[in-house]
C-alpha cells in the first residue's frame, strides 16, 4: 500500500487499449479527500473505461492509478474492498427486502453480524425509510431505490464512493434531495466521485473534469471552468469541448 | 392548435391493482410537436405504448387521424413511427441492412423515402456496413431514427430519445426534431429533462400517471406566482439547510451554482439578503429571479403532494 497524502485518486498516464483502438488515452489527475469530483464527458469518451480500471475492474495497458492507496493493477481485490460503487445500472435485488438487501451487502464487506444490525438501524433512519424495512425492494419508487442503492454503496464507509450517473430518470425533487446526501457524505469526509448528463449537477461538484476521445481536455472548479471559456454555464463549457472536434 | 390529430379521452390502465394511467385526456394538433414531460415510473412509456397499439387500454379511448388504437390497430401501425426507449434494432445487421429491412417490412424503399431521413441518415451513411451493435449511443439514434421514418410516418413517437445521452446529442436530437416539425410531421415525444420543455409547442407534465398541467412551456412559466429568489453563497450545502430553517421559506433547492428560493411573502431583495447574512453569518448574493420549468414542475410537484 502506498499512502501518506492528501489524495484519495492518484491516477498517473493512464491509458487503456481494446486492439487499435484507444479508449482511454493518457489521462492524468488527482482527487482530493473530501472533494466532490465531477468526471463528465459525452458517450463513449472513455469514461465507463476509465472507471472501470479505477475501481479493479479492467486492468490498464499502460501507466498507473492509486485509489485509496492501493495499486488498481497490482491490488484490485484490496480497491474493491476499500470503495463504494454504485453502478449506471439499478444493481439491489429487487425480489429481496430492503433490510436483507443492506444485510447482504454489509455481509459481502464483512462487517460483523452485530455491527450489521446497527448499521440497518441507522441507515434506514438517515433515509427515513424505517417504515420501508420490510418492503421488497422491487417495489420501491425510482428515486427510493436510488437513494438506498447509495446508502448501501457506503455500508462498510469506504473513503471513496464512485457514482455511475446515479440520477438518471429521477424526478427534480428527488434528484435535488440524492444530491444533498452527496452534499452530506462529502462534508463528512468522503470523497465522491461522479458522472451525469444533467449539467446543473457539474455545478455542484468540487471540481470536474471533462473527456473528449479519451483525453481529459479541461479539469477545474466549475467556476474556473466558466471563466475560462467565457459562459455562463458548465453545459456550455461542455457543449463547447466536446463538439469542437 | 392545429385540428386535433391525436384525441385521447380518459384513458386508463391498471395491472391488477396497481394503476399506472388515471384518466388521461387531452388532443394533439396536426404537426404539432408535443412533449409528455415527467420522471421515470410517471406513466410515460405506458401512455405512448397505448397510443402505438401495443398495449391495450383498460379504459378510455384514443384516436389518431380518426383511427381508433384497438379497433383500427393493423391500419394504424403502417401510419405511426415509433422509436422505442431501448435501442431496438438488430445489433448483428449492419446499419444499411437495418433500414432497408424496416423499409422492406412497409413495403418500400430506401430510395423512395431518402429524402425525408437524408440529413439524420447522411451522417451514418460512412458507416453503413459496420454492425448496429458496435455503433456509438448518438450513431444508434440516428439509425433508429431513420428506421422510424423510412415508411414516411404521419405521426413519430419517440420515448425517451435522449436518455442516457450525452448534452451534445441531446442538442443534435432537438434540431433534427424540429427539422422535421417543419415537414408538418405531428411529433409526440417524451423526455425526464425538464429543459427540454422549452423545445416544445405544448407540454404535458405527467407524474404518477397523471397529469398535472398541459400548456406551452411559455404559458406555464409565466403562470409561476410564487415570490422566487437565487441565492449564492460559499458555503453552498450549509446555506442550503440554514435556508430551510428560516421561517420565510417554503422551499429551496439546489440549481446549478445558485440555490432557488422561494418565499411565503413577497419580499425586496436586497432586505432577503440582508436576512440571509443575519442568520447564516456567511455573505451572500440574493437576487429575485423569473423561474424556469424546472421550479415549475417541482412546484407543482409539491402542490400536487
């Protein structure tokens, strides 16, 4: 393990080769602990690749990535206990109740049978589902599901939590109210890292990055951002960079 | 509005006993291009499926150009386009022969209709021998777009075209829309964006299988009457719980850089502010501002509870 400082994200030439083709090229940078970090870009830039190599999935072909200390290439197993992911796809088991979706899942950390009851117990009350406990999960409203689906990707309080465009299809309330508990996580310490189409949400990131043909072409605070390329908005930044090929 | 081209009237569906459309009425003019707005799980799908007679209503009844959707179903289908939420098309064809077999199955051709899928079908046309299925997201609309379109449609669905879809897209997906809104094609399509309203002649704001308002976007903005104010701050997540605490405040959410405020009384901007600093002990900028349809649909949302 490799650690001693303040990043949490330590990614390092990065770049990942299916054959010819170049998904994800070179790419460099950091995140800090505690940051809400926005990795944007349109599809098929190379983020899903690039998130995969950051969370063990995929392995590079060339260059290096720390992800909470750990080496994605040489310790996957030791990334993967160490972060929460909470993919593009809905991944709960609907056919199964709330309480035993987040037992399963506490249970595949290896949080302890005791410390599991607590954790249901305050979870469920931080998402004022308490009255939800028994309820299978399938039948839960979209945003619900979204919500727990985080709660649960943060069951065994990884520093790190990589979001996969968590808000697709939710309602503006709800989507609002998913966005406050990253607001929330954040304040606490842990470090977050997401992806979206919805612009108004690179707003509320820390700082963000943006891929064009698996390269990150910018990387600065939103404001930054706007300045920079003089709008007044990041979906204009990001109209910008990615049509101007 | 045009003549009516679409008459829904009171259109129902329910699974057993869960209803996922309560009565569903309204019209849609020739060559109009009407937005079914709303969130996932509000009965969007559902109501397009009706509409493109592969579902059944349990009550009610739709007509398209007087063509009822049950009864008349067979004639029906040979007049309306539909491009499905899923990407439907057959992944191990390539592009070229995805389109000549939809314009195959209407009994025409490629040639005949060119020129109505020309400026979507010309930016794929480099790629006609490559398999749909190794296509990008925005190439495979675009294929499935001008499947939809081959047999020269009266009428186009479109369920969710942008969904997952990058902002780019998003934008090329709207001018190719209205391009054929100009061709006098009546266009009902649905979308989770609230911006994309504003694209729209009309909108229906569906949630939870109803709806709650139909107008055009202007109208529904202009209909907004609560006193609305943005409010930035350092400090954005902490200003945003000290905001809901004050008493003055009936809601206030994130929106991009700013949070959205709005208040019970009508109140100067410059006092709210100065309200804001007194009780947060940050500094802050407050400004009264006009709302946007995303304060509106979440008003009603609320309204509506």
């Amino acid at each position: 393990m490799e650690r001693g400082n303040n990043y949490i994200v330590e990614v390092d030439n990065l770049t990942k080769k299916f054959g010819d083709f170049v998904a994800v090229d070179n790419i460099s940078f950091k995140v800090k602990k505690g940051e809400i970090f926005g990795f944007l870009g349109a599809n098929g830039a190379g983020k899903t690749t690039a998130m995969k190599m950051l969370t063990g999935l995929l392995s590079p072909s060339a260059g290096k990535a720390l992800v909470a200390g750990w080496n994605v290439e040489k310790n996957p197993e030791k990334v993967k206990l160490n972060i929460g992911y909470m993919s593009q796809k809905f991944s709960l088991y609907d056919d199964m109740r709330v309480n035993e979706n987040i037992r399963l899942y506490a249970g595949i950390y290896k949080i302890s049978g005791k410390e599991i009851k607590t954790k249901i117990n305050i979870l469920l009350e931080e998402l004022k589902m308490q009255d939800l406990r028994k309820k299978l999960v399938g039948d839960l409203p979209l945003g619900w599901k979204q919500k727990l689906a985080f709660a649960i990707a943060m069951v065994h309080d990884p520093p790190v939590v990589f979001l996969d465009e968590p808000t697709s299809g939710v309602d503006p309330i709800t989507r609002r109210q998913f966005w406050e508990m990253i607001y929330k996580a954040s304040s606490g310490g842990t470090t977050i890292f997401v992806t979206t189409h919805y612009l108004d949400e690179a707003e509320y990131c820390t700082r963000a990055s943006i891929m064009v043909d698996g390269q990150i072409k910018a990387l600065d605070t939103p404001e930054n951002l706007k300045k920079s390329f003089e709008v007044d908005n990041m979906q204009e930044v990001f109209l910008k960079l990615a049509r101007g090929k | 509005m045009n003549k009516a081209y679409v008459n829904i009237k009171n259109i129902s569906k329910s699974y057993g006993e869960i209803e996922v459309l309560t009565k569903i009425s309204f019209s849609v003019g020739e060559g109009e291009l009407f937005g079914l707005i709303g969130p996932d799980g509000g009965g969007k799908t559902t109501l397009i499926r009706i509409l493109v007679t592969l579902l059944k209503p349990t009550e009610g009844t739709a007509k398209i150009n007087g063509l009822d959707v049950v009864k008349d179903f067979k004639k029906l289908r040979t007049r309306i386009g539909y491009m499905p939420g899923r990407f439907s098309l057959y992944e191990d064809l390539t592009v070229e022969e995805n389109l000549k077999f939809f314009a195959t199955i209407f009994k025409t051709t490629i040639k005949e209709n060119y020129y109505l899928i020309e400026d979507i079908y010309s930016q794929i046309e480099p790629f006609k021998n490559r398999r749909a299925g190794n296509l990008s997201g925005g190439m495979k609309q675009k294929l499935a777009l001008s499947c939809a379109l081959i047999h020269k449609p009266d009428i186009l669905f479109l369920d969710e075209p942008t969904t997952g879809i990058d902002a780019v897209s998003r934008v090329e997906l709207w001018d190719m829309l209205k391009k054929l809104k100009e061709q006098n094609l009546t266009i009902l399509v649905s979308t989770p964006y609230m911006d994309e309203a504003n694209l729209c002649d009309r909108v229906a704001f569906m949630q939870k299988g109803k709806i709650m308002e139909i107008n055009p976007p202007a109208t529904i903005i202009e209909e907004f009457d609560e006193p609305l104010y943005s409010v930035k701050g350092d400090d954005f997540y902490h200003l945003l719980l000290q905001l809901r605490q004050m008493k003055i405040t009936k809601t206030a959410f994130p929106f991009g850089d700013s949070i959205h405020l709005t208040t019970f009384d009508n109140i100067d901007f410059r006092e709210l502010n100065g309200m804001i600093e007194s009780k947060t002990g940050m500094k802050t900028e407050t400004q009264k501002i006009k709302a946007n349809i995303e304060d509106c649909f979440m008003a009603r949302m609320i309204d509506t509870k």
